[in-house]
C-alpha cells in the first residue's frame, strides 16, 4: 500500500513541517503501543496475537511412556 501525501502549504521543503509533524506524532504513538499499525491497517491486536499462537502451537512428540522413549523397554533390552 503506498501513500500520497500533498498538502496546500507554501513551504517549499519535502516533506514540509505539517508532514513532519505527523510523521512525528505517527512515530511517538507507535512507540507507546506498535499495535497500532495493525488497527491501521483494519486488524485488531487479539486477532492478531490469536493468529500467532495459533502458527507457533508445538508440534506433537512421542509420548514419554508406551512410545519411542519407553525406559522400561529400554532397560530390558
């Protein structure tokens, strides 16, 4: 997604003092909670969080006993 910033300011410099300002409080505010980029882009920050839980869920292993690792199995060998 790309932006196009234009304002009706005399000042010549890019980007002007009024963009600065806001690139300035935009960077402030993220600082406090970075989650807002999310809401900005129309994602909410428990959705969010759900879906990395849901990626990062362990995956299954053997179990301990009756499985691969079964030490009674291991010592009688």
């Amino acid at each position: 997604m790309k932006y196009i910033l234009a304002l009706c300011c005399p000042d010549p410099a890019n980007p002007c003092k009024h963009i600065g300002a806001v690139y300035y409080m935009l960077g402030d505010r993220f600082s406090e909670d970075p989650c807002v980029l999310f809401q900005l882009r129309g994602r909410l920050k428990e959705e969010i969080i759900a879906k990395l839980r849901n990626i990062r869920k362990p995956i299954g292993f053997p179990s301990i006993q009756g499985g691969l690792f079964d030490l009674k199995k291991l010592g009688s060998a």
